[in-house]
C-alpha cells in the first residue's frame, strides 16, 4: 500500500507541473486574458512542487 502512495504522489505532481506549464502556453495563446491563465498555472506548477517535495521527505524518511 505504501508504494501506491509513493506513485500517485510522484505521478500527481508531475501531472501538476506538466499541466501547469500548458496552462500557461495555450491559454495564454488562446485567450484575451493571459495574466489569469498564467496565475492560474503557476498556482499548479507551485502545487505540484509542494508535492514533490512531500514525496521526496515521505521516501527518504
């Protein structure tokens, strides 16, 4: 059960980062309001680095 959480923590967060990171290129390509897509992804890069660094404290403990 232990290495489910490691994998969906590891495997969110990139999720989060990775989406983020497209967020921010096609909505603010696509849109007449760039700035709030880039708030918006930004927010889901720094989420998705917060749980990272949560997995990385949980596999090394």
């Amino acid at each position: 059960m232990r290495n489910f959480w490691h994998s969906a923590l590891a495997a969110s967060s990139r999720l989060l980062v990775y989406g983020g990171a497209i967020t921010i290129v096609l909505g603010g390509a696509a849109s007449d309001s760039p700035f709030l897509f880039a708030l918006a992804g930004l927010g889901s890069m720094a989420l998705g680095i917060i749980l990272a660094t949560m997995y990385v404290a949980i596999r090394d403990h």
